[in-house]
C-alpha cells in the first residue's frame, strides 16, 4: 500500500510540474526551455548557469546509460 502511495504522489508532483511548464511555454514562446525560463526570472548570469548545469546533466545521464548499455552488451556476447 505505501508504495502506490508512493506512485501517486510522484505522478501528481510530475503532472503538476508538467503543467508549469506548459504553462511558462505558452506565456513565453521562445526555444531554451529553462535556461530561457530562469533568464526571465532571476537574471542573465542565473539563466546562464541553469542552461549549462542543464547541459552537463544531460550529458552525464547520457554517459552514465551509454557505460550501462555498452557494459550489458558486452556481457551478453562475451558470455
């Protein structure tokens, strides 16, 4: 029970996120997601900084499935 618990309340904190976003896309239709979100909102060296630690996550997450993947393939031909 407490993990549905858990499950609900993660999908109602992402549909709400979700929302905001669709939200500040429409009352600010401009390409850069965040980056052009938080430069409206808290400044230009702010929304510098959101943009690039945006970028270096992605590319991080990237990365980091791209090392699991390659580590399960080989594994699998290995094997």
């Amino acid at each position: 029970m407490d993990v549905l618990a858990v499950w609900i309340l993660g999908g109602a904190y992402a549909l709400i996120g979700a929302s905001s976003m669709a939200e500040l896309g429409a009352l600010i239709p401009r390409s850069g997601g965040n980056t052009i979100f938080s430069r409206r909102g808290i400044g230009e060296y702010a929304g510098f900084l959101v943009g690039w630690s945006d970028w270096l996550s992605t590319c991080g997450t990237n990365a980091a499935v791209a090392i699991v993947i390659g580590d399960t393939v080989s594994g699998l031909w290995t094997t």
